[in-house]
C-alpha cells in the first residue's frame, strides 16, 4: 500500500515527493472533490494525507469521504506554515474522549 497527498500548496507536495510520496495540488472544493474520489478509487493507496486547510474550509467534504469508507485512511497534516491547531491538541482530544483530565 501506498500513501497519496492531496495539498494546498506546491511546497509540501514537493517535500513528500522527496520522501517518495505521490500526489496533488488542489485548490477549489470540486478539485478536492475529484482528487479525493481518483485517490480513494486507487486499490493501491491505503492513506491519503491532507493538508490542515482542507479539514478547516471543507469539513463536510472530509466527513463525508470518512463516512464513506473504512479504506484508505485520511489523515490531515500541517503544511509549511505550520498546524493551526493549539499546542495541547493531543492533550485535549485524550480529556474528551476519555473524560479525564491528565
């Protein structure tokens, strides 16, 4: 299996080609749409990552393509600016989940 980026911009396309990731850069939401579907339809990926932008613009897009499918897993990453989510993200996420403050 394969991983398949789906980015925002060229810069970080062009560092996960580096690492000898395949993808895209997309901008509008019905090219995000068809890039999703064309990734999602390929038997050889099995993770599509994505930029944090599209999680932040395209929520609806993103939760519908998760819904759809257990496979290939979709996976939001920072892009070069870096994340927009707060430092203690992971901290937070576990204290809900769990209801538990650590």
């Amino acid at each position: 299996m394969k991983m398949y980026l789906i980015s925002d911009n060229i810069d970080t396309l062009t560092g996960m080609r580096l690492a000898g990731v395949d993808g895209t850069v997309v901008h509008e939401r019905q090219e995000l749409r068809s890039a999703l579907e064309n990734a999602m339809n390929d038997k050889e990926v099995g993770i599509i990552l994505l930029t944090e932008r599209f999680g932040r613009e395209f929520p609806d897009l993103i939760d519908e393509a998760r819904l759809e499918r257990t496979m290939p897993l979709l996976i939001e990453i920072p892009d070069r600016h870096g994340t927009g989510r707060k430092k203690d993200f992971i901290t937070s996420y576990v204290n809900e989940a769990i209801g538990l403050k650590l």
